[in-house]
C-alpha cells in the first residue's frame, strides 16, 4: 500500500483532472450549441435542412465565434463599470456580515483588515478548484487573529457561509413562487428548481442542527462519543460555539436582512450587464434564475462552476434568440467577479509576508 504521503498527489491530480475535464466538456457543449443555432439563424431553412449534421457543426464553429465577439464588443463600457462597483458592493455586505459573526464570538476584527481577508479568500475562490479553498483561507487567517479563540474564529467562516448560502437558497425560493410559469416551461429549470429545494432544506436543517442542536439532548452519549473522535476537543468546542449564534436574538435576524440585501445587488449587477449587452430580459425573472444559478455553480463541481453557471443561465432562459447573449451576459458577469479577485490577488502578494500568509505555511497546517 502507498504511503499516505505518496496518495496525496495522486489524489490532488485526479481532482484536477476530472473536474477540468468537466468543465472543458461543459463549455464546449454550450459553446457548440449557441455556435449551432447562430448558424442556423443566419441561414434560410432551407439551406439549413440540406446540410448534414456534420456541415451544421463546421459551419457553427466558422460562423458563431465571430457572432460572439459581436455581442462581447457591443457591450457599454459605462454600465460594465456599474457592474464592476454593484460587485463591490456584494463584498462589502459580506464583510460588514462577518463582522456581525466575529463580534457574537467576542471577536472584533477592524474593518480594514476583514476586507483584506475577505478579498485574498475572494481570490482563492475564484482561482482554486471547488468552492472550499477561499473559506479554508479565510479561516486560516481569522484564526491568526487571535491567541486565545481560534477554533471560535473558524466557526465564523462556517457560520458565515451557511447564513449566507441559506439566505440566498431562501431568497431563490422565494422568488421562485414568482416565476412558476418560467421555471416549468424547460426541463433543466424544473430540475434546476427541485435542487434548489432540496440544497434549502439541507441547508436548514444544517442551520437548526448547528445553532439549536438537539442531538446531546435526545442521546446521552453523544458528547462522550464526539470526543473520542480524532480532535474530538476542537469538534466539541466548535459545537458550542454554534450554539452561541441560537442564543442570541437578533443574530439571524441582522445577518438575515444584510443578506438579502446582498443577495439584490447580486442580481442587479447581472441585470446591469445584460443593461450593456442590450439584452431585455425581466426583472422578475432574473430575481429567481441568477440566484438560483450563483448556488448551483457554488457545488464543487467545476473551478469557480465555469461550465456549470453558463450551461443553467442559457438553459434556464429558453429562448434560442437570447442565447449567444445569455452567455456573454453570464461570462462578463463572472469577469465582474474575477476583477476583484485579482485586486485580492495583489494583495495577498503585498500583505502575506506581514501577516504570515504564506501558502506553504498554510498547507503545513492544513496536513
């Protein structure tokens, strides 16, 4: 048997590997498709109907790529820059939000130095594979923070996520009451809606079981069980400290509202591109598809959900006229999003010496 050592590159290598593979066949099959169907609108049906399918794909991938650039450089820069700020926007909401977390924790973190880790972690996010790699960031440097506190600072980054992805889940369901008719009219919508329920109710019940528990209760044995587990100590700490976000009143309530509020600006960034692409697509309906999407892609799926994101919002809007600038809508969306994770980028190289942010280092931990 291989070693522990020498199973972790291996390890490494295959999750790379299929989760590219994924990705590359994701969006060469949504590329094909809009590629196709730009050719096909170009031609008279009956041209189009003499072809074969293999003269239909050659002349989809001559034709389309041009059509696609069309539509990329017919894009406002004016209002691509509004995008970029409503980006902004989003990353402030979800550092004032982890603030509110730190603080139930007795953590107060400046606001300057949240926002620094807060963008590094956006950074890793963006670039690492899966959607785990910026929260085992951020909680690597909130647990620098403090001497005394750091399994309590890890849990914020927990916690931070759950309220969050649960706010935007809710927000998504809500919205989706709204839209019945949009979300039954295509097959990937239905099914795209039937996940989102299911990822609600996951995510709630996760949320009453980390804040309210329930379980040491009914099971006596339970605590002396967890802590024979393997750091059994820092689980059973980690427990309480969730408990501490049921306790207090308000907590839900504040981070709640400040999440729905980000969860708006997320979705008025989108509609803001598709303002510069010219396309019209209803308020209404991007309320429901765009949050609905942003938490699929979120599975650690593909890197950053490339493939996946763009794959749901074409689907998901059913209308082979939109299509080519559906996409373009989708990718210059997340270029919004890539923006400022290379302003992170560059301040994780200005400031991982000063605050000892080394990756090596945090590899070494992470082990």
């Amino acid at each position: 048997m291989p070693e522990p050592s020498q199973q972790k590159p291996a390890n490494r290598l295959w999750q790379i590997s299929w989760r590219l593979g994924l990705c590359s066949i994701l969006l060469v099959w949504i590329f094909h498709s809009i590629f196709v169907n730009e050719a096909r609108l170009a031609a008279s049906k009956h041209d189009w109907t003499q072809l074969s399918r293999l003269e239909q794909w050659k002349r989809g991938w001559h034709e389309g790529p041009a059509q696609l650039w069309q539509t990329i450089t017919l894009a406002q820069p004016g209002w691509l820059i509004v995008s970029l700020v409503l980006m902004a926007g989003t990353l402030f909401l979800g550092v004032v939000r982890w603030r509110l977390v730190l603080e139930v924790q007795g953590l107060h973190l400046p606001f300057r130095r949240a926002t620094e880790i807060s963008l590094v972690a956006h950074f890793f996010n963006s670039f690492l594979l899966g959607s785990t790699g910026g929260d085992l960031m951020k909680a690597y440097y909130a647990a620098r923070e403090t001497h005394h506190k750091k399994t309590e600072a890890v849990v914020t980054v927990f916690v931070d996520r759950l309220v969050g992805l649960w706010a935007m889940l809710l927000f998504a369901g809500m919205m989706m009451l709204l839209n019945l008719r949009t979300l039954t009219s295509s097959r990937v919508a239905t099914l795209a809606s039937l996940l989102i329920l299911g990822m609600l109710s996951v995510c709630s019940f996760l949320g009453v079981l980390a804040f309210r528990g329930g379980v040491s209760r009914r099971w006596g044995g339970a605590r002396a069980w967890l802590r024979r587990l393997p750091k059994g100590a820092s689980l059973e700490r980690s427990l309480d400290s969730c408990r501490l976000f049921g306790r207090q009143r308000l907590f839900l309530t504040r981070t709640l509202l400040i999440s729905m509020a980000l969860n708006v600006v997320c979705v008025l960034q989108w509609q803001v591109v598709g303002f510069g692409l010219g396309v019209s697509i209803p308020p209404l309906t991007m309320l429901a598809i765009v949050p609905m999407v942003i938490c699929i892609a979120a599975l650690p799926i593909t890197p950053s959900g490339l493939g996946v994101r763009e794959t749901l919002f074409v689907n998901m809007l059913n209308d082979p006229k939109l299509a080519t600038s559906a996409l373009t809508l989708s990718l210059l969306a997340y270029g919004g999003s890539l923006f400022w994770s290379l302003v992170g980028g560059v301040v994780y190289l200005l400031l991982k010496e000063k605050h000892h942010l080394a990756r090596s280092e945090l590899e070494s931990q992470a082990d």
